[in-house]
C-alpha cells in the first residue's frame, strides 16, 4: 500500500467516524427540539404531512443542520486534500463561493428526497398519527440518517458527484415546471415559455438555469483542481485552460438563458436568445476542440462526440431552413444533445486518471 493509498484509507476511517458521531448529535438535538416544539404548541397527535407534522419539522431540521455541516466539511476536505494530496487550493472568494453552491445543491436534493419520501408516507398509512414523544424520536432518525449520509458526501467531493448532482437539478427543475407551469398547451409556444411572466413556474425554471451555471462554475474548478495535476503527461497548462474557459463560457451562457426571460419584443428576448445560442457554440467549440485539448479519449468517445455535434447541426437545419422542427423541439433536442454530451465527456475525461 503506497502513501496516497494509506492516507485514503485513514481518512475513509475518520471521516465514516466523525459521519457517526455529527449523526447521532443531530439526531438527538433534533429530537429534543422537534419535541419542545410539539409539546410548547400543545398537538396531542402529530401527523405525517402538514402544519405542525413530523415531515416539516424533519425537513426544516435537517436542511438547517446539514447546510452548516455540509459547508464546514467540504471546506475541510478540500484543505486536506490540498495539504495531504498536493492539490492546489482555490482562490478565497472562488473557495465560498463554491461551498455555497455546492452545499445548498446538495440540500436541495436532500429537501426533494425527504418531501417524496414524505408524500409516499402519507398516501401509504392514510390517517396516521403519533403522540409528541414518538413523533419527535421519528424526527430524530430522519435527521440523524439524513446528517449521516450527507457527511461523507461532503467530505469528498467528486467530479462524477458533481455531474449527478448537476443533472438531477436541471432535470428536475426543468420537469417541475413542466407540470406545475399552469398551462396545459405551453409547448406549442417554445419550450423558453416556462421561463417567460405568464408562466406560473417561471421563477422555479429561471432560477434551475441560473443555479445550474453556478454548480457548473463550481464543476470547472474541480476539474482544474483534481484533474489537471494528474494529467500533466496528457495536457499543457494552455489546454486545461481552454477547457476552463469553455466551461466558465457554458455557465454564463446557461445562467444567461434563466436571466433573461425571454419576452417577445424586449431587449430580454434579444439577450436570451444570445445566450441559448452561445450555450450551443460553447459545446461545439468543446467537440471541435476534443482532439487537442483531450486526445488520449476513446475513438469511440470521439466519434460518438462528433455525431452528436452533427446531430445539432442536423436539428438546426430542420428548424430553421425545412421547417420541420418546432421552436420547442428543437430547444428541446439541443438541451437534451449538450448535457448529454457533457456528461459522458466529464465522466470519460475524469477515466483519464485512473491509471495517471
């Protein structure tokens, strides 16, 4: 067992120790308070779902323990890393503004996991109900697992972490306001209507593509951190910054396209469709790129690229020349073609170091 080795594996041991410990202490904090609370608003029962519910106080807890500890580990495991593994450190601002980001991401999917799991409880034991005491030790599990799971997660932060995170966000968001948007025909406008004032969903989809360009920001420096070191043999320093700069080119690009709610005849329709289309410009020039900035990919890689990239050349033509695309369809494949691509070229490029 080498140094790197060794040292992965103390600190696999340390942080599953320290996960154990901050699970138990929230679990019991959380009970002494979700039972303070239902014995001080005088409930006799407390539900699954509701005002004064187990789910809400379960929720509320565990989003607010898991932020702070989420943030204070990530900072931690990234400055081990930078001590123990050589890796370089972010700048100051660049360094909160990523353990922000990252640390409400991650939240939010653990709010999206504990409401479903919420949703499905109550629709299965219709009806049921504890008295304070019991109520408030089922609030104590749910935030002590939830603060258990969160913590290794934290402490080690990856690129195909980030990826997952990132994918499940958009998708999810874009999907939520799909079904909530209030408008049964909206895709026989453009698929940019979510986005647009008369759409109830207009703030959930804008804020999903802002949000979403900050996690691919906080992405870009992962991948000049953990990547760059162990890929000296296969990239220049001038190559890792083409990438860096595509990617930061795509988060602005993304984040543009929910800032700018598209409203026909306003500046903001101008500069959305600026942004959409320099989000399209951003993956071609990566693809047009491949072969120098990552030529140790697969073949197979490069040639999957290469026809996706033709595939959105393809759904451009038939929008905009034939005609037999729709403005929603074709925002729609050219969405679903990018973030495709982006991340199987994050997980094949993340590969390359398994064997640096």
């Amino acid at each position: 067992m080498n140094r790197v080795q060794k040292l992965m594996k103390e600190r696999a041991l340390y942080i599953e120790a320290r996960a154990l410990r901050a699970g138990a202490i929230a679990g019991v904090s959380s009970m002494a308070i979700a039972l303070a609370y239902y014995l001080g608003s005088g409930a006799n029962l407390v539900e699954i779902t509701g005002e004064a519910s187990m789910a809400r106080a379960s929720i509320y807890l565990a989003i607010a323990i898991n932020f702070v500890l989420f943030a204070v580990m990530y900072r931690r495991g990234i400055r081990w890393r930078h001590e123990n593994l050589k890796l370089p450190l972010p700048k100051r601002w660049v360094f909160w503004r990523d353990t922000l980001t990252l640390s409400f991401a991650h939240n939010v999917l653990l709010f999206a996991v504990l409401a479903l799991v919420a949703y499905g409880m109550d629709h299965a034991f219709i009806g049921l109900a504890f008295d304070p005491y019991t109520a408030s030790l089922v609030v104590g599990v749910v935030v002590g697992i939830s603060t258990y799971v969160m913590l290794p997660a934290a402490s080690n932060v990856t690129i195909e972490q980030i990826v997952a995170v990132l994918g499940t966000i958009l998708v999810g968001g874009v999907f939520v306001a799909m079904l909530t948007n209030g408008q049964a025909d909206w895709w026989q406008v453009h698929f940019s209507y979510l986005g647009m004032a008369q759409s109830e969903a207009a703030r959930a989809f804008n804020f999903t593509l802002i949000f979403s360009g900050l996690v691919i920001l906080s992405l870009t420096e992962t991948i000049v951190n953990t990547l760059a070191p162990a890929l000296n043999k296969h990239h220049t320093e001038m190559k890792m910054r083409v990438i860096k700069g595509a990617f930061i080119f795509i988060a602005f690009a993304l984040a543009g396209v929910g800032l700018f709610p598209y409203v026909e005849g306003t500046i903001n329709a101008t500069l959305h469709n600026w942004s959409a289309t320099a989000l399209v410009i951003g993956f071609l020039f990566l693809i047009g790129t491949l072969k120098w900035t990552s030529p140790d990919l697969s073949a197979e890689f490069f040639t999957l690229s290469y026809v996706l990239a033709g595939s959105l050349v393809v759904c451009a033509v038939l929008f905009g020349k034939v005609g037999y695309l729709n403005l929603t369809a074709f925002e729609l494949l050219s969405f679903s073609i990018c973030f495709a691509w982006l991340m199987l070229y994050l997980r094949n490029l993340a590969l390359l170091t398994e064997d640096a």
